[in-house]
C-alpha cells in the first residue's frame, strides 16, 4: 500500500503530469505496438516469425491472465476507496495487468538479437506501469506480477522452441542417412 500512495498521492496536482500519465496509461502501447507493425511491413523477412512467436506469447499470457482473474480477484484500488482514480475503468481484476504486456513484447524482441527494440520496449512497459499506478487503477503488485508472468513466459515458450528444433535436427539428420 505505501508503493501505491507514493505514486498515486501525486495525482490531481499537476495537471500537465496527469495529462501524461493519462496519456501513457492508455496510448503508449498502441504507439509501441504500431512501431512493431510498421517494421512487420517495413522488414517482413527480419521480423515475421519472431513477430508471430511474440503473438503465441501474448496470447498465451492473456489465456494465464483470465485463468488468473478466475481463481485469484484482486480489487482494483478505485474498489476499495484508495487513491485518485485519473481514467475510468470497470470493476475487473486488477491482478495481473493487461497492459504491461508491452514488456513482454519488448523482451521476446530483446532476447532475440533486437537489442534497441526491447531496451526501448521494456522502458515503455515500466512507464505504462508506473502510469497505471499513477492514474489509481493498479497496485504496484500487478505490475510486478504482470513483468514476472511476462517473463516466465517468454522464457519458457524460447526454451520449449530451442528444445523443438534440437529435436527436430537430430531426426531430420538422422532421417538424412537413412535414405
């Protein structure tokens, strides 16, 4: 709770940082996501299938999210009467938050060579985090659960691919001898 009061209880006194949170809370991952379609369409050869594993991801990660909000509901701040609310926003699971999986995109771009990308990315994803804290619709909790989740799940669909084309490459070799 003291994380959420130190950086929501500044909410309300700037106007001009409330209309930047406001603004990153809701249109940073737009902004990111519609860079990653433009360099989709700009390189398709570079980016197709790293673009297509990082869908598998955030789908899958959306899949563990409505598991998640099924068995655990967390109250979002506004709920429970605790700091300023900046944007509207319904009465669902505040626990994890959908809108750092902007982080979980930027890290499958980062581990797969694309460096800038995901350095810029996962800067991006803090700050829709921090924001959404700012703007009282998440707990810090969330945004740490949404990173760690984002992680594991990155991590592991990289490991079950690394595992798939080893396997894949010993049968197509031996298959190679055979013949």
């Amino acid at each position: 709770m003291y994380s959420f009061d130190c950086i929501n209880s500044i909410a309300t006194q700037s106007p001009v940082l409330d209309r930047i949170a406001i603004f990153t809370a809701h249109d940073l991952n737009t902004v990111f996501i519609c860079f990653l379609l433009f360099l989709l369409i700009y390189k398709w050869k570079i980016y197709n299938y790293l673009f297509a594993k990082t869908l598998l991801i955030v789908l899958l990660s959306l899949i563990l999210s409505d598991l998640a909000e099924i068995f655990y509901h967390h109250p979002r701040p506004f709920e429970i009467g605790l700091g300023h609310q900046l944007i509207g926003h319904g009465p669902s699971s505040s626990f994890p938050s959908h809108d750092t999986y902007l982080a979980i995109i930027a890290f499958s771009y980062w581990l797969a060579g694309f460096k800038k990308i995901g350095i810029f990315g996962i800067f991006a994803g803090i700050v829709v985090g921090l924001s959404r804290i700012y703007v009282g619709v998440h707990f810090p909790f969330d945004i740490i659960g949404s990173f760690m989740i984002g992680s594991m799940l990155v991590l592991s669909v990289n490991y079950i691919e690394n595992e798939l084309t080893v396997r894949i490459r010993k049968i197509t070799s031996t298959s190679a001898y055979d013949v």
